[in-house]
C-alpha cells in the first residue's frame, strides 16, 4: 500500500536482525531486493551498497505480514501482525530540526487528509469537514498540518511543507501528539513515540494495524470483525465513520494531552 507498510517492516526487520545479528536485505516477492526512503539511516536494514552478509526478509506488495491474501475486491486481514512499532531513524540534519520544533510551543500534527492515490482509503476518510470541527473545538491547541504545497489544509492549523514524506516525519518527531486517520502517520507516530488519536472506523481493526499505546476509535463491522478491507467505496465503512461523533474524537484529544492512557 504506502509508506504505513514500509514502517511496519521496519519492526520485521529489527526482529530479524536481533535473531541473526546481521544487516536486513528487504525483498519482493519474487526475491528482489527493494529500497524505500523510510529505512534511510536505519542501521538494521542492509543499505543498497551494502556488501556483507545479510538475513533476508521477504515483505512488499503482495507478500504483507498483515494480510492473509490481497484478492481483487478485498483485503484479508491477520489479526496480531502488528506486535511492536516500528522504527525510524534521523540523519543529524533532521535529528537538529527536530530538537528544534520540540524547543518551540508544544503542538499536536494533524492529519485531515486521505491518500486518495488509493481506492480503499476513501474507507478510512473520516471527513475534513469533521476535522475541521474538530480544530474549531480545541481553539486553545496549536495545531500543525504538514503536506506538500497545494494540499487542503485546516483553517487555524500552521502549514509545515513536506514534500518528501521523511519531512512529515521531521513534523511528527516534534510533536506532542497526532491526530489522524489509520495510515502511515499513525504508524509513525508508534515508531517515534509521539501518542496518537486515531480513527479507525471500520475498514481495518486495531487487532490488525493498532498500537497499544495510542487512542485507536473503531467501529466493528458487522461482517468482518477484523475490518471489512474492500478496496473500493464501501456503505458500511461510510456509516462506521459517520458514527463517530467530533465530540468523542475532542475528548479524546484532550485526554491525550492530560496525559490520560490509550483506550481499546
């Protein structure tokens, strides 16, 4: 799917390097070897140029530990795949930055948007106009929305430009929560340690793609009880999300930020 996926690789791989003490050569399917900008810097996944010995992992499209099989018209999901974050690791350039955003006023990012380079993300997309209530609800936050130029952003929400994804990181490290739907960020937010408010709705489960330590706000769907995956528009993912009323996401941002713990 997107750069989530790759996060979670990252947790295969740190198991696999204790396991064998060597560098993680990451591979597709077919056995070839892949590379993507979230393991920049990260001292347990086998470099391009690496030329030691490696142990190798097999995890990409088409072969997710997550998924018992990505068919046409679905996903089915394999509870309990997700049991540790992930990892992300910071060159010293960014690492500064970093350091310097958390020396500022403390802010939650936010996350409005939906990756809409996808079909089944409309499924996870809670709506902006929710999220913009949301930010109206909390006025006394500061709110920080990262994104490339152009995307729609949060009235009242500060822009952060992120063109790379590893610039949204930069964003997230700094911050003192994150509030979004179920995705990358999400995925992030475990790996860096920063808590999170996520809404799920129905389309995955927390006992697939959750974090213990984050505020995860589902819905079971009546068919699926690990999440219903449909890869295109689906009803019932619809009305899940237009189940969850601003009022519970507020309260539980504000229970995040008084340092209350995560919920089921």
């Amino acid at each position: 799917m997107g750069f989530g996926d790759e996060i979670m690789v990252t947790a295969e791989a740190r198991r696999l390097n204790d396991a064998t003490g060597r560098a993680v050569r990451i591979v597709d399917r077919h056995g070839r070897s892949r590379w993507n900008e979230v393991w920049e810097n990260n001292p347990r996944v086998a470099a391009r140029d690496f030329c030691g010995e490696v142990a190798t992992l097999r995890n990409g499209p088409g072969c997710r530990h997550y998924l018992v099989e990505a068919r046409r018209d679905r996903f089915v999901f394999r509870a309990g795949a997700v049991t540790a974050p992930g990892e992300i690791w910071f060159d010293a350039a960014e690492q500064e930055e970093v350091e310097a955003m958390r020396a500022g006023r403390p802010y939650v990012l936010i996350e409005p948007n939906v990756d809409a380079g996808f079909g089944h993300t409309v499924n996870k997309d809670w709506g902006f106009e929710r999220w913009q209530a949301v930010a109206r609800a909390l006025s006394g936050v500061r709110f920080v929305q990262a994104g490339p130029a152009g995307v729609r952003r949060l009235e009242g929400a500060e822009p952060f430009e992120s063109g790379r994804f590893r610039r949204a990181l930069v964003a997230l490290a700094g911050a003192a929560l994150f509030v979004g739907s179920e995705g990358a960020l999400h995925h992030a937010a475990a790996a860096l340690r920063i808590p999170a408010v996520v809404v799920f709705g129905a389309f995955v489960s927390p006992a697939v793609t959750g974090y213990a330590s984050q505020r995860n706000i589902a819905v079971p769907h009546p068919g699926y009880p690990l999440g219903c995956g449909l890869r295109t528009g689906c009803a019932d993912c619809r009305a899940a999300l237009d189940s969850i009323p601003v009022a519970e996401v507020v309260r539980h941002i504000q229970g995040a930020l008084a340092g209350g713990g995560a919920i089921d």
